[in-house]
C-alpha cells in the first residue's frame, strides 16, 4: 500500500525543513563556535535536507504545480521555524510575527484557490 502523493510530498516536505532549520538556525547558541566550523557542520546538516526535498518535489510536481511545491514549503518553513524560535533559541513570537505569517497563510489561500 503506498501513501498518497501529498502525505508523502509534505512528509518529506516537513522533515527537509527541520533539517534546514538547524543547518541555517542551529548554530546560533553556540557563539564561541568559530564560524568555520559552524559552516561545515550546516553544510552536512543540509545535505540531508537536499536528500528529502529533491524527492519531495520530484514526487509532488505533477500532483502540485511548482508555484504550489514552493508555497507549501514556505508555510512549512515558518511553521517549524516558529517552533523552533520558540522551543529550541527561546525567542517568543509577537503579534508582528503572527500576523505577518498570516499574510503568508493568506497568500497560500490565493495559490491554491481554484478560480472559476
């Protein structure tokens, strides 16, 4: 029995970001680490987020248009990196932050509206 396309485009989708999240963010909390050895830690931190995005929008443009692989991976990327701000650096989120997510959420409305 195998998954629909978009459980698995947005499963891999999802575990590609936590991925990046942490090749882009991770570092942060570790200051004293020389920004050498920071860069290659996130370059082999990305190289599995590359090995499930690939796939992911292999797999799902055909299902999806690429206009809407991208959206759904950008309301993925601020749906974890919100969590992480707030689990992981300890940064709260503001009102700012919400409502400027929810302008991207709204711009997601509009990608995948069908329009008579």
């Amino acid at each position: 029995m195998s998954l629909p396309v978009p459980v698995v485009t947005i499963g891999l989708l999802l575990a590609s970001n936590i991925f990046m999240t942490f090749a882009w963010y991770g570092h942060l909390k570790f200051k004293t680490t020389s920004l050498v050895t920071v860069i290659f830690i996130s370059w082999g931190i990305a190289f599995f987020e590359y090995t499930l995005m690939v796939p992911a929008n292999r797999i799902g443009h055909g299902h999806f248009s690429a206009a809407e692989l991208k959206t759904i991976q950008e309301v993925i990327t601020l749906t974890v990196f919100a969590v992480f701000s707030v689990t992981y650096l300890k940064e709260p989120l503001s009102w700012n932050h919400l409502v400027g997510f929810g302008f991207i959420a709204a711009g997601a409305f509009f990608i995948f509206h069908k329009w008579a």
